[in-house]
C-alpha cells in the first residue's frame, strides 16, 4: 500500500509581458506498508503483521519566465526539498532550465535540463510473471533516486497549424536505482523481507521520440514513434549499463486516430506496434533428483516477441445542452485478438512455453455525463 | 546473389553447449552411486520427454573414486529405477564416516572432479504425526533431533516411497542446527512443492495418511549443504513464471553441473496411519 495526502501553495507575479516569476510550497506525507504478505493453505495460513510506515515531505519552489529576446525565452526554477522518515533528514536541490529559441512563428528549437529526486522507490521482481512491483519509502539504507535529464526538442507546425511535429532526443543519467532479487519461496513460508534482496544501481534513459499530430478536420489523431534504450548498472548482476530494465521498449510505433462522422458519432482505433519486453532466456535444462532444473541465459538479456494490438471504439452523443453532455462509448480491446506474449517459461516437456494473458477481444461499454 | 542474402539473413536459435550433469553420492555404509548425463537445450528438436532423456544418457564415461587409499572405476549399468537411468557404481568401496571421497568422471573431453567427506551418521529421536483435520488426510510430520549445538552441523532429509528405490529430498528438508534449543532440534517434514519434479503434476505439501514411507537423515558437509539448499529453492522456483530465477545452485562440482555428497545416514520406515509419536532406538535403525 502506497498513499500520500498533500498541499500545494502557488504563486505568480507578472512584473511584465515578458516577464514573470512563479513560487509556492509544497507539502505531502506518505504513508507506505510495503509488503503485507497473506498466505494459505501452504505451510501455515500466514498473515504479516500489518507495519504503517510514514514520511513528510516538503518542498519550496521558485521558477522565473523571462522573454528577453524574440529569438529567446527561457524558464528557470529551482525546487529546494527535505525529507524525513524516521529523523533520517533528507535535503535535495533540484534545478532546472528550458530555453526556448523560437526561429518563426511555426518553428522552436526547445533545450532542457533538470535533476529530479524522488523519495519512494519502486522495486520488482523482475523475473516473476506476476505483476510484484511494490513501493517503498527512502530510508537510512536506501537514498533517494535522483536524475538528471537533458534533451533538446524541434518543434514545427504546418500549414496553418493543420499538423505539428516534434522530435526530442533525450538522455537521463539515474542513480540509486533499486531492484529486487527476493525470493518468492521465502515469501510463501512467512519469512519474506522485502528489504532482503534489495540491489541498488544506475540507470542511463536515452533515446529519441518522434510525434506527428494532426490538429484540425474531420480526421484527426497522431503517429508516434519512440527508440530508446533503458538500461541498468547493477554490480551485483553484471559491470557497466549492459542490462535492459524490465520496461525496455526498444521501438513502441503508435498510430491513432479519430473521424467525427456528424454531431454524434464519432469512431476512432489505435494500433500499437512495439518491442517485446527484455527476460532471461532458459539456456537448457538438466534433472537432478528427479527435478527439472533450469540454467538461464543473460539476465534480461533476450527480447520477447513482437507486441501489436489494435484497439477501436465508437461515441454517440445522446444530449448536448446547457446541462451537460450524455454519451455512450462502446471500445473493443485487442480487435484481431493477437496473442501478445507477456513471457516465455520453460515446461517440464523441454520446451519453451509462450504464455499470454489477455489472447481475446475485451469489448466495454461506458456511459458518461459531463457537466 | 539474392538467395546468398536470404541465407544470410535467416535468424539462428542459439543451442547452448551441453554441460555434463553428475549426479552422484555415497552414504556411510553403502556405496557409491553415480549417474551422468548431459544437459538439454530447449531448442533441440526431439520425438517424446522418454526419447529425449534416454539420448542424453551418458553410458561410456569413466567414473573412478578415490578414499585415499584406492582408486577404483566404476562400472555402469542401466537402472530404470532413476532418471536418467544408467548408474555406475562398484562393491569395492563402502562408505567410512570420516573419510573423503575424491569423484573424476570423463565423458569426450570433458572432465568433472569433486570431492566430498561422510560426516558422522544423523539420527532421529522421534517423530510426531498428526492428522491435519478430520476433513484431510494430510499428515502433518515433526522430527526431533539431539544436537547440542556446540559446532555447526548439516543435514539433508530425504524420502521415499517404501519399495522404491530413488529418494528425493523432502520439502524444506535442508537445515543446519543453528535453531536448536536446549539440545534438540524440531524440524517440520514435508513432501514437495516442486513444481518440476517428474512425475508429480501438482505440488503437494503434506504427506497422506495410507502413505507408507522410507525416510533418510544425512548429516552433510557445508558444501554438500550450500548444494541442497539452493538446489531446493531452484527446484521451486524452476520452471514457473510466478517465481524469480536470480539463483544460482552452489555445486561442489568443478568441469560441470550436478553435485557429489557424502552422506552420514540412517534410514527410518515411517507408515502413516493414525495421530501417533515414533521414538526410535537407533541401534536398531535400518540403515541403507
């Protein structure tokens, strides 16, 4: 369980058209209980003692918007934080810079660079099936994550902003980054420690995104296409950024689009193509003691198959007046119902086994109203 | 030309080298036992599970033990009784508590060594069995060992059913005598939650009532201990997509996979039938 409950003060002063300063505080308190472990009929029918953990923290930020030349803008702000947990105090200082180079009215170039701290972590099993992420607070053993992040984007739109294109190389350097080794058999007999297989690293985020939009007509939608590379350092596991984390998407091509057909129809359908996710490939197998067991290859270190689905839907607006908007929306989830694999194991037969968990069309039906 | 770039672009599945795999031991009064065979790629292509184990089998290697005194080769033979089912052993060397045992096996270039020492044998006190509930027949196992805790020590709890030969190690049946208390060590016993073990469709964790059943105490050296420790967390999570597979199984062996133990064994015919406590008087013990 993870929540947090906070505040937030803002604040701006325009001084000029060109220039204006933005500053606030920012308060939130976390309460986290990481892993509450039921089990039955196994062993023993265990339960973990239910453990809230808290932490507070709280921000200050100040950020200026300043148009000095009509070839440039630029945004600079610096949030100032601390964090507590259990008297262990935490202080961070986060800059960051936009600048803006506007080269017409339809074109920009867009420079950033920022460092971000975060004061959770999210760790996983990476190699379990089951979706096993947990949160968990920063603490005396575990630093905040932090990054840094630089990119520079090209903004264009054409003609009369009908369509906008932008393309962003990015790169981020990341530190402290955790991940789980835990073994899921301790976890059965009641004796799980979250905290136990804990390994923390580096990651590098680098990569480039390309988007096409299509603002205005009856057709409208985008096409977007992203390469990037996520990678990991973790000593314990290998040197060097050599291994994928467990969300790498190499390429992720997305197209969607809608057409409004009259005042009350409309249809619309996103397809989705992209790399499968990283695993550890089984290498080959041998029996001791009657048992099947499993050598496996580099950690992450093959990719699953392919991933593409095709989603579409269709909106009626049955009211549009001074109340509100009543509509019905009908979408149909995985149309050609594509067998997308979410992982690969080996079976006791020597064989590699696809596994895949939504292999059918998943159609829902919402009504919405908005006033 | 264009079908040389065809070729050239058609994708190639990895087939990793076999490794050779031993998996052998040798209990205090009893002799040695070993078998071989080589690791399967899951790219290999093959007619049926049987078909492929029985090509694995490694029937011409050359397995010889030494005690320090001898050194003797092992002669092989086949023996459905285990998987794989070929074993090479010998009537020539028995087992002596105490006393290291040095394993070379040879197999087309590939040499495996390991070396492994008989602890003094292990005994049970007794047993508790207790029916789970009116509405089960699983039986819930409770062993009691004397161990004063002043050194470490190592066992390994093996099973079988009565009249079959291969034992298999029971669930959570490694320990080590650090959670003794006041000289006795109370350990739970359990069948398996392995989810690859051949022949067992769906992980059971109780024994059953009607169960007749051969139980062996080993005490084990640390390495033959750091082997069956990992190798039962391994064995669990193996195979399945819902636990992690970071482990790696800590072999004694050098050259390849598989493990060589020394075993300081007594052996205990347990039939389970109604709520009862089994106290042993270990000179009498069926020892194996």
């Amino acid at each position: 369980m993870f929540s947090s409950i906070g505040m937030k003060n803002n604040n701006q002063i325009s001084f000029t058209s060109e220039l204006s300063l933005q500053f606030g505080i920012d308060y939130n308190h976390y309460w986290n209980n990481p892993q509450y472990v039921s089990s039955h009929g196994l062993a023993t029918n265990f339960h973990s003692d239910f453990t809230l953990l808290s932490s507070d923290e709280l921000s200050l930020y100040a950020g200026l918007r300043h148009a000095p030349f009509s070839f440039l803008t630029y945004d600079a702000g610096l949030r100032i934080s601390s964090y507590d947990h259990k008297k262990k105090i935490f202080f961070a200082l986060d800059p960051r810079i936009n600048i803006n180079f506007p080269i017409n009215k339809s074109q920009n170039i867009l420079l950033h660079y920022g460092i971000y701290h975060q004061y959770f972590h999210k760790a996983g099993m990476t190699d379990g099936g089951l979706p096993t992420d947990y949160f968990f607070l920063v603490d005396k053993n575990y630093k905040p994550e932090y990054a840094h992040s630089i990119s520079i984007a090209y903004n264009t739109a054409f003609p009369n902003n009908n369509y906008s294109f932008i393309a962003e190389l990015y790169f981020k350097q990341l530190y402290n980054v955790v991940e789980s080794q835990s073994n899921i058999l301790e976890l059965m007999m009641g004796e799980f420690n979250y905290m136990s297989g804990i390994i923390t690293g580096k990651g590098r985020n680098y990569g480039i995104n390309l988007l096409l939009h299509k603002n205005k007509g009856i057709v409208r939608g985008y096409l977007s296409y992203s390469l990037g590379w996520t990678m990991r350092n973790f000593p314990d596991i290998a040197p060097g950024y050599t291994i994928p984390a467990k969300y790498d998407r190499r390429h992720n091509l997305v197209a969607v689009s809608s057409v409004q057909i009259n005042r009350r129809w409309r249809i619309g359908g996103m397809f989705t193509l992209a790399s499968g996710n990283p695993y550890a490939k089984p290498k080959y197998a041998y029996i001791l003691n009657g048992k099947i067991i499993c050598e496996y290859g580099p950690y992450n270190g093959a990719t699953l198959p392919l991933y593409h689905r095709l989603d579409i839907s269709a909106d009626y607006l049955a009211m549009d007046n001074h109340i509100g908007e009543l509509g019905i929306n009908l979408s149909l989830y995985n149309v050609y119902c594509h067998d997308n694999v979410q992982f690969i194991i080996p079976s006791n037969d020597f064989t590699m086994k696809p596994v895949s968990i939504i292999n059918t069309i998943l159609p829902s039906l919402s009504i919405y109203f908005n006033f | 030309m264009f079908l040389l770039l065809f070729t050239g672009c058609e994708p190639k599945e990895d087939i990793a080298e076999p490794e050779l795999v031993v998996e052998g031991w040798i209990t205090s009064g009893g002799h040695p036992l070993v078998m071989l065979h080589k690791s399967i790629s899951f790219n290999e292509s093959f007619e049926s599970v049987a078909s492929l184990i029985e090509d694995k089998l490694v029937p011409f290697g050359k397995v010889t033990i030494d005690d320090g005194t001898q050194k003797v080769i092992l002669t092989g033979r086949l023996d459905t009784n285990y998987i794989p089912p070929y074993r090479y052993s010998s009537v020539e060397i028995i087992g002596e508590e105490g006393k290291t045992y040095s394993l070379t096996a040879e197999y087309e270039n590939i040499i495996l060594t390991a070396t492994t020492t008989i602890p003094p044998r292990a005994y049970f006190d007794s047993i508790q069995i207790e029916q789970k509930g009116e509405n089960t027949d699983a039986m819930e196992m409770r062993a009691f060992i004397s161990d004063a805790a002043n050194s470490p020590k190592y066992y390994v709890l093996f099973y079988r059913a009565l009249g079959t030969i291969q034992y298999y190690n029971t669930f959570l049946g490694v320990f080590d005598n650090s959670g003794a208390k006041e000289g006795i060590l109370s350990i739970p016993i359990y069948y398996s939650v392995a989810s690859g073990t051949i022949g067992q469709d769906k992980p059971v964790l109780f024994f059953k009532k009607g169960m007749d059943l051969e139980f062996m105490l080993t005490r084990v050296d640390k390495a033959s201990y750091d082997f069956w420790k990992t190798f039962s967390a391994i064995s669990v999570s193996s195979g399945s997509a819902f636990l992690p597979i970071h482990g790696k199984i800590i072999s004694n062996v050098s050259g390849g996979k598989g493990y060589w133990c020394g075993y300081g064994s007594s052996s205990y015919i347990v039939k389970l039938r109604n709520d009862t406590t089994l106290i042993f008087d270990n000179d009498n013990t069926k020892t194996d």
